[in-house]
C-alpha cells in the first residue's frame, strides 16, 4: 500500500512541476512573438515575467533535488530531465531547457557538451565559450 502512495504522489507532484514548467516555456514563447508588437500592454508583460519567476525561483531552490533525482530514480529519469534547466554558451544568463536547446541545436548536431567547474563565471572563461 505505501508503495502505490508513493508512486501516485511521485507522479502527482511530477506533474505539477511539470505545469509550473511549462508556463515558463509559454511564457518565453510569447516574448518571442509579441518582441515584435511596440504597443504591449504592460500588465500581460507583468503576467508573463511572474511565471518565469516562478518556475526560476523553484528551481533555485531545487534544481539539485531535480538533478539528484535524474541520476536515482531511472523510473522518472524522462519526466525529470524535461524539467531540468541549465545555461548555455547561447545566453549565459538566462536558464534553458533541454527541448529549447535541442531546438536551437544546428542541423546534424548529434552530441551536447558540457562543461563543468566551480562557478559560472570560471566557466565563461573557457577557451571554447
């Protein structure tokens, strides 16, 4: 019985991650169309850097959780690194996804690399950024 419960809430808190999550990504595809449009209203622009926050904020605070699981948990390993963000040579400032980065990845780019060091700034100094 404990089993079961642990699953479904596994799966329940998953899934509201996940939502969390891709209004973030909604909102950052809405950016991307309304850049064009000068006469944005600034409340829907308000609307729209609260639910990047959010999901930013969440994941300041558990990103290592979400990391830590990607490598013990191989049941859920596919649901947590969708919600796994990181930063790119791309924009060194803001956090992506992997689907944003596959997106942006050039044709026949079968590989992704990845640096690791102590801080961010260590990191921009690397040769290959």
């Amino acid at each position: 019985m404990l089993k079961v419960m642990e699953r479904k809430l596994v799966r329940k808190a998953l899934e509201m991650i996940r939502k969390l999550a891709d209004e973030e990504d909604e909102s950052e595809e809405e950016d991307d169309d309304e850049s064009e449009d000068e006469g944005a209203n600034e409340e829907e622009d308000k609307k729209k850097k609260e639910k990047k926050d959010k999901y930013s904020e969440f994941w300041k605070e558990f990103g290592k959780n979400i990391k830590l699981g990607i490598i013990e948990d191989s049941a859920n390993r596919q649901k947590l690194a969708k919600l796994s963000r990181w930063y790119t040579s791309y924009n060194v400032n803001e956090l992506t996804s992997f689907d944003q980065y596959i997106e942006r990845a050039k044709a026949g780019q079968d590989n992704i690399y990845v640096i690791a060091g102590e801080s961010k700034e260590n990191l921009m100094l690397h040769p290959t950024i």
